[in-house]
C-alpha cells in the first residue's frame, strides 16, 4: 500500500441513485450522550437523513449496519443539516434541518436496549418554520452577542435573508445587487455575515445594521427606492476575489488566529476579520471542498483541502504538509472524535460514499527470515555474471525507449476523397451570390501493425476552407485492426482559398518493454480536394484584364477531355474554351489555340487564376503520362506580371498599415477612457457633491469612439486576413511562372517558394512583407549575386536589424524585381552561397568570422549609390590616366556612403566629366571640373585645391592621348558624342561589360 494514501478506519455506502452536496454532512454529539463523542450525519437530495456512528475493523454489511444509529426517510430533499443549540429552553445539542421550502429542528435520544438489537434512537419533531422563498443554503451563530443558544439564518435563491431565533421568525433582509446566492458566514467575533455576492467580491454585513435596514416584506425590489424610515443597505467592508468562491468558513477553535478562510475556483485566500489579506495560495487543481481545522502550531491554522484529482491535501497556511490518496472526489469533509480515533477525517462523495480515515502508516511486523550460512559456489556465481552482463549488453545496444525505425510503420493512414459533390451539401453557407456551396466528403482509414493507444487524429486545410469536424479522438488499437472516421469539407468564406490540399496529423502512442505507457509518435499524411469544391462551370468571357499564355510542345489536347467534370456544363462543344465561375464571384477562361499550340488563361482577377493554372498544369503532367510522352515540356514567354503582383502586395500592405492605426487609435481613446473613468470615480466617492462638467458626456462619447474603432479594426483583420490569402494566391502564381519561364527544377522551385511565402499566416509582430524582403536579400547577396565579394560579406555577417514592418514597399519591389531579372540572367538557385562564382583565395579570408563588417542598409534611393559606385570602378578602368587617379581618391576621401546618397544625383557628374572629355576643348573641361569640384564639397578644401592643380598641369599631355584615341576609334565617338550621358546608358554599359556590383541594399 502506497504510503501517500488516506488508511481507510470505517466506510460505507449510502443507498443507491442518491446525490449529496456540500451542506449534506455535519458531525456532533447529536444524541447529547454521555461521552460527548462525534456521530456523522447525513442528508440527500432525495430526503434520507441517516446518523452514524462508526467503530473500527467495522467496514463489512453487518458492521455497516450496527454503526448506523438512525435512518429517516423525510418528505422533501434536505439541502443541509446542521447540530447545533436551538432550543431557547434547553442546552442541548439538536438537529436542524434545511429543506427547499421548510425548516425543521429535531431532537435526537438514544434508548438502551434489553436485548442483543442493541440501543434503539429516535427523532422527534421540535419545531419547524415554513418559508415563503425557496431556500439556498443557512448558517447559525449567536446573532447579537446573545449567548447560550444559536440563532439560525437562511439565504433565499432571489437573495433574502431570513432571521429566526428559535421557534420565531426575527426578520428578514435583501441583499443589494443581488443576482445568484453564494457561500454564507456567520462571524462571532464581529458578529457579521459573510457572503461572496455575484460581483465576485466578499461582502460583510453587521447583525446590527441588517437589524436597522429597510424591511425586507416592504420591499420587494431592492432596486426601488425606500418607503418606509429603514437605512438603505450597504456592506460594512468588500473584498473583490475575482472569481466565484465555492465554499466560505471562519474557524473559531480558541488558538487560532482571527482569519476568514475562502474557497476559490483556482485560488485560496486568508482575510482578517476587517478585510485585509493574511495570504492568498493559488491553487495547481481544482478544489471540491475545504475545512479549516486547530493546528498545534501558534499563529497558524491547518487546512483539509480536496481536489478533483482525488486528492485530499493538508495544508499548514501555505504549506503543503501532506498529500493523501482517496477513492473518490471528496465534495464535504469533516474532523470528527470517535471512541477508538480522536481527529478521524470524514468525507464524502457526491454518490454517497462516506470514508472515515487517517493518515500515517501501519507499523510493519515483517521480519527477515534467518539464512544457513552456505559456502559461495564461485563458478555458478561466475556463469550467472557473465549471463547478467551477456543481458545488460544486448539491452544497451538495443535501447527500447526511444521507437526503432522499422521498415514498417506502426500506423498507416489512407485518404480517399469522394469523387461526388454531397447530397444534401454540409456547408455552413448555403449560397454565395446566388450560386449554391458544395461539400465533398473525405474518408480517412487508420490501420495499426502494431498496439497503439491515445490516438488523436488532427485535420487542417487553408482558409477559407473548413471541415465538419477537424479532431477525432480514436480508441485503442491493436495488431492488425482499422478505424475509419469521414468528415466533410467546404468553402467557408466568400473568397477563394490559396491551396487546395489538407493535412491530416495522427498522434499516437506505441508501447514498449521500458516504457508502458508508450513513446509518443506522429504520422501525417495529405490529400487534395477537387477544383469544383470553390467553382463552377459558367460561359467563357472574352475582354479581362489579366492574360497568361502557356505554350506546350504537343499539339493542342480538348480540354473537355481534361476537365470532364466541368465539360458536361460546358456551352463550348468544340472543347476550345472552358470557363470556371469562382463562388466568390471572379470568373476564369481558358482559351486552346487551334493552330499553335498555346493555351490563354485569362479573368478579371489577378490571384483567382492561381488554382486554375496549377490544375491546369497538373492535368497536362497526367494526361501526356498516361498517353506515354516523356518529352512533354510547358513553357511561359511572355513578360512576367509584376505590376499586377505587386497590386497584391500594395493592398496587403496597406491593409497592415491600417491594422497599426486602429491599434494605435485604440491605445489612445482606452488611455482616455480610463482618465475619464478615474476622475468620474474621484467626483463619485468625494463627499461634497461637485459638477460633472460634461464628464459623463464625454465618457459616453469616447465609449462610442472606442466601440467603433474597434468594429473598424475588426473588419479590417477579416479584410487583411483575405487579402493575404490572395497575396498567397498571387505568389504562387507568380512562382510557378517563374518555374516555367526558366525551367527550374523541382528543387529551385521549392527554394523559390520559400523565398517568397516564408510565413503561412500573418501576425501583427512578423508579417509576410519584412519576411519576404530578407529572404530576397539574402539570396541577392548569396547564390544569385555576382561579386564573390558579396557572397563572403553575406557569409561574415551574422545578423542584421529587427524585422519590422516597412514604411513603404518601394524597396521590396526593387528586389523582387531585381530577384526576377537575376533569375532570367541564368541564376540558379541554391542553397550554397558560392554556387555561381567561385572565391578567390583574397577573398576567402572574409569568410571568417569578424573578417569584414556587415553592410549597413541603404535606405531612400538605392539606385542612385549602386549606379554611382559601379560609374566608378567604369571610370577606373577604361582611364588610366592621373587625373582620373586623382578623382577617383577624392571620391575614397568622402565621410561615408551616406554623404554620397545625400548629395543626391552628383554621383553621376565623374561619369559625365570623362564623356564630355572625349571631345570637348580644354577649355570646356576646365569649367566643367570647376563645377564639379563646387558640387562634390570635400570636407577638406586642401584636398581639393591640390587635385585641381595637378588636373591642370597634366591637361595637354592628356588632351593629346584623347586625340589620338578619338582618331583610332571613330565609331567609338560617334557613340558616346552626346555630352550628358543619362543613368540608362550607365547601366547598359555596366551589363555589357560585366562588371562587378556594389552589394545590394
């Protein structure tokens, strides 16, 4: 027997379909005996009240039944009993008895017997009170200070309470604000009442000022005003717990501290008698029941405490002192003095099992047998070792506490989607635009090999697509067995979704030798559900706005022979044209040349084309499959859309921004609200009357403002929701023209995606477009750039700023533009930075951590800094010349990259300088590196000065040199004969000769 568990001393079990509570258990010295020992009684909601008084070793039928001194079948159910003196002309203890709509108080004697029946005991009816309100609970007490006897008080279900002093009814009380009864508590020492009201909060209320208050019977509503010259009731203090107490006591043994003790949902609190806070204990379960009890320990009081787990728990204050083990959920507990056991522990179930027990141990008498001394037999000793060892060995190398990787999986999951629209659909929408929403039924087939327990089957697709049911708890399985579970799918949005594919997710358990209650595992598995689940068939449109032409090298298939299931609505009977009626309203065409072997997706919307081109794509794969062409090749020509992607992605953005603002507003206007409220609240509580001055006016206008700040935002989440969906949509759309115009592999393709759909769902901490915009950079900067340079600065780096969201999209666009342009160039995608371009042995080095800094970031123009960077090194390179040196340290001179974006377009005037060079006069020259040198502004004028002389003093030499050029390449001239050479021409240059460019911002 576990050490940690309530030693069972008497039980039993009262009768059969009874229910008890709370209030249905006191112990007492009920029949007034001469021992003054404890008996238990007990009352049902179905009106048997039985008193017991239990003996040791007694557990059996017959000891159950000589235990038990009485049992009274009453007339109405007993809500609670409790003993107690109230009898005016008498000192003895008696029985009241709680029922709906009755009081009832009873005397409880004992008769000796002659024979061996044993003692007999009665019950007689002393008084009892007939209430006019249906009854919740009662407490008792000496109301008043009176001493010598108990007065009893009962709370009504509408929130009354009603006062009797023995036979005679005393008065009768509302609570204000009432809405539901809770715990009641009689407090001697302040000789108040105690109750936790519906506000959540503990309300003390003086037997003098009820006394004084308005009559109960002249008010019906506590809401209206008074009638009669009674004080309006109010509560001498409150505590607000913030949750619903269960239960509420004030211990009064004569050593105990003054505490009031209260029983919450998931907290323990500890109150003085004025209302302050001793301690509070939150609480790791859920209590049923607890009794504060004399601990033999000053200044602190001990606590049985127990809990749905079937725990009963002992506490010191805070500190758990013991933890015992019962058979069932205690809903009352007691401590209780019998003959044989002083401070027996006495609980009870909610199905009528009543449990007296203690905690502790039994003394074990078990003593260890004496062995012969025998001489060792070392060679059978030896043999069982190396047989111990020979199994420790095979155990350590086939460990079973972690699964083995078996060919053969534990489980198997088979996904089979209907073929068939359901028959009636299970949609939550009935219609969308008139157009009716269609469901299709998905069978899922689990088969086990092996024994697995707590399965759970999981089921997720992509919004706005929902299931009828997406868990599924299975039962045990064993070797060989299968279990089926069907669930339905629809569209559940008015918008069509960006992936058609659910994901099925199966957690079981499989057990081993080491481990019993098995290792946990996980098994996924996919399906795909059908395009007629979001559209139908409608007639083809012939003017849209977007257009996407696929070409094919076989020639033109009937696409009536591809989309059978769309073909029978069909108008077109020649198998030409097909159109798709998207639910949410966007409708999709396509067009089969009958000469060329193109095939035209076109729709009014940009992302509604996504699902139909990749089904479109797929069935292309099938139907050459099947007819055995391996050669079969799809391909994109035409320019990519970016513009209208990057409509998407401006209206995501926005949507997000407005998403910020409303966060923002509604900071603002609940700072304002709660200002509002705390100087309302401080005019409220002053005790000279003030003038509001429009507060309240100003209060109900910021509550409108709030309200409707948040319906906005609100909407505009459903709104962003939505459109991220459709910026989904549109990048996988985006990403599959990409695959097609360069022929990417699988592999590529799938690093593509990832580049560009980083995140499936959006949050307002990372969204999709700061996410997206580092994962282009570092693929701008790693495989797809054309510096070996680059690449070793983006291996050293080893992190960059937060991620947050952006001021605008200008800059992501660039690199998505720039990402496509790569891509086109011949980029391959991989994850190797140095797939493309191969480090050099000096600049290897760099690769090493703190070998160079990170990049800083250039914000604003970032065009203008790469092109004047990459103006330079064209400058270095094709002039030699000294003059040019001299420009080109100048340049080097400057502060910083940032000085150089700040000075706007003049990075571009070296460029122009060795243009106009070519062909122009001294002269000319001269002026024009007089200007240059006023709009480069060197922060040391020395420096410039310096440059200028050494320029003019190599003047001829150089002007001699650009003659005999001008002569040897005429056609050269021609070319470059205009004098300012735009930022176009740069760049033409710059891909012509292939040079090296700056990292990219």
């Amino acid at each position: 027997m576990s050490l940690f568990k309530a030693r069972d001393w008497w039980s039993a079990a009262l009768g059969e379909g009874e229910e008890f509570d709370q209030g249905c258990l006191c112990v007492g010295d009920v029949d007034n005996s001469s021992t003054g020992h404890d008996k238990v009684v007990v009352g049902s909601y179905m009106g048997m009240l039985r008193i017991f008084s239990p003996h040791a070793h007694k557990s059996s039928e017959a000891g159950v039944a000589d235990a038990q001194l009485l049992e009274v079948q009453l007339q109405n159910a007993i809500i609670q009993v409790e003993v107690g003196k109230f009898v005016s002309c008498s000192e003895l203890l008696h029985l009241a008895v709680l029922h709906p709509r009755k009081l009832s108080v009873y005397s409880v004697s004992g008769t000796a017997g002659n024979v061996e029946h044993g003692d007999q005991y009665q019950m007689k009816l002393v008084y009892e009170h007939n209430l006019q309100r249906t009854a919740c609970n009662m407490t008792y007490g000496t109301f008043g200070g009176v001493t010598g006897h108990h007065s009893l008080c009962i709370q009504s279900m509408d929130g009354m309470l009603m006062f009797f002093e023995q036979d005679s009814y005393s008065f009768g009380r509302f609570l204000p604000g009432f809405l539901l009864p809770g715990p009641l508590a009689f407090n001697p020492r302040t000789d108040s009442f105690l109750t936790v009201s519906s506000a959540r909060q503990l309300e003390s209320y003086k037997y003098e000022t009820l006394a004084v208050a308005t009559e109960a019977e002249s008010r019906q509503d506590p809401d209206l005003p008074l009638k009669t010259g009674g004080k309006r009731l109010m509560p001498d203090w409150t505590f607000v717990l913030g949750e619903q107490a269960l239960d509420l006591c004030v211990p009064s043994f004569s050593h105990s501290t003054s505490s009031i003790f209260i029983l919450g949902e998931r907290n323990l609190y500890c109150l003085r008698d004025n209302g302050q806070i001793r301690f509070m204990k939150k609480l790791e379960f859920n209590p049923s029941c607890f009794l504060p009890y004399a601990s033999v320990t000053d200044g602190t009081t001990n606590l049985l405490l127990g809990n749905h787990t079937n725990m009963l728990l002992v506490y010191q204050d805070v500190t758990l002192k013991w933890a015992a083990q019962l058979s069932f959920v205690p809903v009352a507990v007691r401590v209780a003095n019998f003959p044989e056991l002083k401070g027996a522990v006495v609980s009870l179930s909610t199905d009528g099992h009543l449990l007296c027990s203690y905690m502790g141990t039994d003394p074990s008498f078990f003593s260890t047998p004496k062995v012969d001394a025998r001489e060792a037999d070392y060679e059978q000793v030896d043999a069982e070792m190396k047989k111990l060892q020979k199994f420790i060995r095979e155990a350590t190398r086939t460990q079973d506490i972690l699964p083995k990787t078996d060919a053969e999986e534990d489980l198997s999951v088979k996904t089979t989607v209907s073929s068939s629209i359901d028959s009636p659909s299970q949609a939550l929408i009935q219609d969308i635009d008139g157009l009716p929403v269609p469901s299709v039924t998905i069978q899922v087939t689990v088969k086990a090999s092996c024994v697995v327990q707590s399965s759970k089957l999981t089921i997720g697709v992509q919004p706005p697509l929902a299931v009828t049911q997406d868990q599924f708890v299975l039962e045990p399985m064993g070797v060989g067995s299968s279990t089926v579970v069907a669930f339905s799918a629809f569209l559940n949005g008015r918008y069509p979704p960006a992936d058609l594919t659910g994901d099925i997710t199966v957690s079981y358990s499989s057990p081993t030798e080491l481990n019993p209650k098995g290792v946990p595992r996980v098994l996924q598995s996919r399906f795909s559900l059908p395009l007629a689940l979001v559209c139908v068939p409608s007639s083809p449109a012939k003017t849209t706005n977007f257009k996407i032409t696929v070409d094919t090298n076989q020639p033109p298939v009937d696409l009536s022979s591809i989309f059978r299931e769309f073909s029978a609505k069909s108008e077109d009977k020649d198998g030409n044209s097909l159109a798709f009626q998207f639910l949410s309203g966007a409708k999709v065409t396509v067009l089969a040349s009958k000469t060329s072997q193109r095939y035209r997706i076109q729709s009014d919307s940009f992302e509604d084309m996504w699902l139909v081109v990749k089904e479109l794509v797929h069935r292309f794969d099938q139907h050459f499959s099947k007819m055995g062409i391996k050669d079969f090749k799809k391909s994109f020509s035409g320019p990519l859309p970016l513009q209208e992607y990057f409509l998407s992605v401006d209206h995501h953005f926005q949507l997000r921004v407005s998403a910020q603002q409303y966060q923002d507003l509604l900071s603002e206007r609940a700072v304002q609200f709660r200002a509002i409220q705390r100087r309302l609240l401080t005019r409220f509580k002053d005790k000279t009357p003030a003038p509001l001055q429009n507060l309240d006016t100003l209060l109900d206008a910021t509550y409108s403002q709030v309200m409707a700040l948040a319906e906005a935002a609100e909407e505009n989440r459903a709104l962003l929701e939505e459109a991220f969906v459709r910026l989904r949509s549109a990048t996988h759309l985006l990403v599959l023209l990409l695959s097609l115009w360069q022929g990417l592999t699988p592999d590529q393709t799938a690093i593509l995606e990832a580049t560009l759909l980083p995140l499936l769902q959006d949050t307002p901490q990372l969204g999709w477009e700061e996410s997206c915009d580092a994962a282009v950079s570092h693929l701008l900067r790693s495989c797809l750039s054309r510096s070996p340079k680059d690449q070793a600065t983006s291996l050293a780096q080893t992190g960059g700023p937060v991620l947050g969201l952006p001021r605008d999209t200008a800059r992501l666009k660039k690199h998505i533009t720039l990402l496509c342009d790569r891509i086109g160039k011949g980029g391959r995608l991989t994850l190797a930075s140095e797939a493309n371009v191969q480090v050099p042995a000096q600049v290897q080095n760099l690769a090493a951590p703190g070998g160079v800094e990170p990049i800083a970031e250039v914000t604003g123009d970032g065009e203008d800094m790469e092109l004047q960077q990459e103006a330079t090194k064209y400058i270095k390179k094709k002039q030699p010349s000294k003059k040019v040196k001299k420009e080109k340290k100048e340049l080097s001179r400057e502060p910083s990259e940032a000085t150089v974006k700040e000075e706007g377009g003049r990075g571009e005037e070296p460029v122009k300088e060795v243009k106009k060079e070519k062909k122009e006069s001294s002269k000319e020259k001269k002026e024009s590196k007089k200007d240059s040198s006023k709009e480069a502004k060197e922060p040391k004028e020395e420096a410039k000065k310096e440059s200028k002389k050494e320029s003019s003093s190599s003047k001829e030499k150089k002007e001699k040199k650009e003659k005999d050029k001008e002569k040897e390449g005429k056609e050269t001239s021609k070319e470059s004969g205009d004098k300012k050479v735009s930022r176009k021409s740069s760049v033409k240059v710059k891909e012509k000769k292939k040079e090296p460019e700056a990292a990219e911002g």
